[in-house]
C-alpha cells in the first residue's frame, strides 16, 4: 500500500504558546456543513493522535483557553482518553487527548496496552482526527503508522506540526519538512 502523509498545507502551531490555535480550529470545521444551528447528530467529535510527547495535551489546553489537562515533559503523562466539550460560534465539540500511541514493540505495561487501545477507540468515535506531529523531530516511521490508523479508519486528517515556534526558520522550512517526510 503506498500512503502518503502529506495531503495539503502543514499548520504550524505552538500549543503552549498559543499560535495557529484559531487557525487550527477554522481548520477542524471547514469541511462541515453549515452547523449553525444544532448538530443534527450531536457533538462533533475530534481526537488528538500522535507519538507520545509531541504536545497533544498543550493543544487541547490552547484550544480550550484554561490548564485542563496535565501537561508535562516526561513521556506518557496522558494515559486514557480525555473527552472535553467546549462550545465555539455556537457549535458543539467534543475533544479527546489520546495517550501516545508507540510501536508495538515499545509498550510494556499493561496500562500503556490499555493506553493505546483507548486511543484507537478514540479515533474510531471520533469524526477528525487532529494528527499530530513534533517540528523538532520532522517525521518518523511512527507518526507514518498513526496516520495510518486514522486513514484505514476513514477519518478526516488534520495534520498539526506542534512546537513550530522552537525551531530556527528560513524560508525553505516548511517545504524542507514537507519533502523529508
């Protein structure tokens, strides 16, 4: 199977700091239908998916303006689903921060088993997925796989570049990014 990650524009974003968040949301409801109104089915449900550590948990406390979640540098801090709803321009949301998901090969405990079984199921309620990736570390096989997950689920991919403010820019970046992955 040939995947491909990149399917438009990375958004740089910084979760702690806040930058890119609004654009992030724009980004999350563009495809949807004028939900003005209530949602015919509910909430609109995202989650939060990547490698442990690359800053889903700063994101979700970004988004949501407020330290609602534990936020932390030591790896695996997120260890089940967090389900937040929140409101914005009179639409319904439900946000969920997923543990890391790591390799196969790489979870030893049972809690971490149980951790990367409920960020499967989250990707499977959810109708985005917000992928997303560190700018410090570029792209790994990793990431590739938890992409994976959400594309053969047949979610909609947001794909979210965090931590975009620590890195030293120029004007080949992004595209460098881009064409490494």
């Amino acid at each position: 199977m040939i995947f491909t990650l990149w399917g438009g524009d990375p958004l740089p974003i910084s979760g702690v700091h806040g930058l890119g968040i609004g654009d992030l949301l724009d980004k999350i409801v563009q495809n949807f239908p004028d939900l003005s109104g209530e949602a015919e089915n509910g909430d609109i449900r995202f989650s939060l998916i990547g490698r442990p550590n690359v800053g889903k948990s700063s994101i979700v406390n970004a988004l949501l303006g407020e330290d609602r979640v534990i936020v932390s540098d030591i790896a695996g801090t997120t260890r089940d689903a967090i389900d937040t709803r929140f409101e914005a321009d009179g639409i319904d949301f439900t946000m969920v921060d997923t543990a890391g998901i790591r390799k196969r090969g790489k979870v030893y405990e049972n809690t971490e088993r149980y951790s990367v079984m409920r960020a499967m199921s989250a990707i499977d309620q959810s109708d985005v997925a917000l992928f997303v990736i560190n700018a410090e570390e570029g792209i790994r096989e990793q990431d590739k796989r938890v992409a994976g997950y959400a594309h053969d689920a047949g979610k909609a991919i947001v794909i979210v570049v965090n931590k975009w403010d620590t890195l030293k820019k120029n004007n080949h970046t992004q595209t460098d990014l881009k064409n490494n992955s």
